[in-house]
C-alpha cells in the first residue's frame, strides 16, 4: 500500500470500498434475512402445508362422516326391514291361525274317515246278515240234502229190488238147467220142467223169481226192504225219523 507524505495511506479508497464491501455483506446479510424471511416464509408454507394436511384429514373425516351417514341410512333401512320382518312375524302368526284352522279341518275330516268307517262296518253288518241269510238258505239246502238221502235210500230199496231181479235171472238159470240126458232141455210144458219147478218151490223160490231169503226177510213185490218199513218208512222210502 502507497503511503503519502503525510503518512496517510492511501488504502482509504480500499477501506471505503471494505465499507462498501461491508455494505455488500450488509446486503448480503439482508440478504440472508430475506433468506431466513424466505425460510420462515418456506415454514409458512410448511405450516400451510401441515394445515393443508389437516385439511385434507378434515376431508377424510368428513368422508368418514359422509360414510357414517350412509351407514346411519343402512341402519334406518334395517329398521325398516326390521319393521318388514315385525309385519312378516303377524303374517306368521295369521298363517298359524291358519295351521291351526287347518288341524280342526284335519279333525273333522279324521272324524268323517270315522264316519265313513261306521257306514263301512253297517255295510259289514249289512252284508253279515245277507251271510246269515246265505246261511239259512245252506240250512234249508241241508234239508234238501237231507231229502236226498232219504231218496238214497228209496234207490237202496230199488237197488234191493234190483236183486230181486237178480234172483229172477238165477231162477232163469234154474230154469235152463235140465237133467243130461239127451243134451237138449226138456220143453217148458214136459214132466221134466214141473218137476225143476217143484224142486225150485221146495228151495223156498216163488214162482215170480223172488228170492226166498229176501221174502224171509220183509221184503214185498216193490222190494222194500221189511227192515226199512219197520223203522217207518212209506212207500215212497221217506225215513220215519225225518218224519
């Protein structure tokens, strides 16, 4: 640095022109004030930023609410439905009425079945006394059968008769036999012929074939049997018990 005859320096303009660099740093430091200003100002902005933020909560919480009110619109539209379901439980109450309508309905159709049984077994009851009628009819059918065996016994009398008949036919076989003599019977008109008649009459034959054991026994021309007439019977065979 130049120094003048005085001693001075001449470094003053420099100091000034420090000064004024001071001043610059004076600015710079406004400068830097701005800057912390800018700064605070930047914290503003943070700060509006955080309240922005809570804003932003706010309008979520407000969609909460928003959420909170359509559920609190749910809730009314479940009174409602519940209202719904309170009308639907006094139907279900009208409807087991009905049930219980239904049952006494039921009783009264189970007591005509139990009319319908009784009208069923008066039909039995009906049908029972045409059976006994049925039965009486196979009583009086019995009788009948009974007829029929008295009429039996009329065809064991012809069938006695029948062997009065037999006898005849026997008596013809007597008839046939004659004496060998000449291998010829003899004519019916000989002495030979009277004579197998006489022996036949002996033998307790009659003349009309009728065998003699059977007229020992009771029997007539018809051939009923004496042992039938004796027990009541009528010509007609009917048993004297049965009368």
């Amino acid at each position: 640095m130049a120094i003048d005859g005085k001693g001075n320096s001449k470094n003053s303009d420099d100091d000034d022109g420090k000064r004024e660099h001071s001043d610059d740093n004076e600015g710079k430091r406004e400068h830097s004030d701005d800057n912390e200003g800018k700064r605070e100002h930047s914290d503003d902005n943070e700060g509006k930023r955080e309240h922005s933020d809570d804003n932003e909560g706010k309008r979520e919480h407000s969609d909460d609410n928003e959420g909170k009110r359509e559920h609190s619109d749910d809730n009314e539209g479940k009174r409602e439905h519940s209202d719904d379901n309170e009308g639907k439980r006094e139907h279900s109450d009208d409807n087991e009425g009905k049930r219980e309508h239904s049952d006494d309905n039921e009783g009264k159709r189970e007591h005509s079945d139990d009319n319908e049984g009784k009208r069923e077994h008066s039909d039995d009851n009906e049908g029972k006394r045409e059976h006994s009628d049925d039965n009486e009819g196979k009583r009086e059918h019995s009788d009948d059968n009974e007829g029929k065996r008295e009429h039996s016994d009329d065809n064991e009398g012809k069938r006695e008769h029948s062997d009065d008949n037999e006898g005849k036919r026997e008596h013809s076989d007597d008839n046939e036999t004659c004496p060998l003599i000449t291998n010829q019977c003899p004519p019916r008109t000989s002495s030979l012929h009277l004579s197998s008649l006489l022996q036949t009459w002996k033998s307790g034959v009659l003349v009309e074939g009728t065998r003699g054991r059977a007229q020992e026994e009771g029997h007539n021309r018809k051939g009923t049997r004496g042992r039938a007439q004796e027990e009541g019977h009528k010509r007609k065979g009917t048993r004297g018990r049965a009368q």
